[in-house]
C-alpha cells in the first residue's frame, strides 16, 4: 500500500507494546511460515458485528488463500459470537480489494473520510452472517 494510499496505513504505527494493548482488546488471528508471521487480521466485536481490522498478507505470500482463510476465520468467529455481520474498510485506492471482497460476498454499504481530508479516503464493506 505504500506510495498508492493518502494518508498512510496505520500498520507503520504498530510496536510490540502497542500490539500487546490491541491483543487485551480484540483477537489478533496470525498465518506463519516457518515461525514468521505472513498474513494477519485483527477481530473486534462491534454493536452486533465483528470488525476486521488489518487485514494483510506479506507480498511475498499472497495467492495463497490466506487472506481467504482470515476473512473465514473471521465469519466463524462471528457465528461463534452471535453476531451478524463481520465488517472490513478498504482504502479508495485499492480497486483490486474492493473487486476481491464483492467476489467473497462483501456489499459495499458506506464510505469513511479521516480525519484532515475533504472526500471518502475508505470504503466500508459488510457480509451477513448466517444464522
């Protein structure tokens, strides 16, 4: 995403004790290869939904289902929790993602503007769970 996304992804900010902190307040799910983690998503139950945060896989492993198989975990998760939808944002730039996550059954149903911009920097996609 680097160079391609305004404003820069918040995964930059990310430190082992800032990691420690987010792990007391969601599930962090974390795809290894040989001990080194490749893809990972972050869970956090909102309201009657579970959002999926961080969503990401090394550039070295993609098209390898992983990200498939995080958004998965996540939609058991969610059944798991009673919760109806999982949720996931995805920048404007990145078309591809936004082409990936209709294919898995993703509507599109909002956009999100950071904060200092004046236009959408993010659109927000749901999936119902089924009951």
């Amino acid at each position: 995403m680097d160079g391609r996304i305004d404003p820069p992804s918040s995964m930059h900010q990310l430190t082992v004790e800032t990691l420690r902190q987010t792990a007391t307040e969601c599930e962090i799910w974390v795809i290894e290869d040989r001990r080194t983690p490749v893809a990972c998503v972050f869970l956090t139950p909102k309201d009657n939904i579970l959002y999926l945060g961080k969503l990401a896989v090394a550039s070295t492993h993609r098209g390898r289902g992983y990200a498939r198989a995080l958004i998965a975990k996540a939609e058991e998760r969610a059944a798991n929790l009673g919760l109806s939808e999982v949720e996931l944002h995805t920048r404007v730039e990145l078309f591809e993602n936004h082409t990936t996550f209709a294919a898995m059954g993703f509507l599109q149903c909002d956009e999100f503007t950071h904060d200092g911009f004046d236009h959408p920097t993010s659109i927000v996609f749901r999936k119902k769970i089924p009951a």
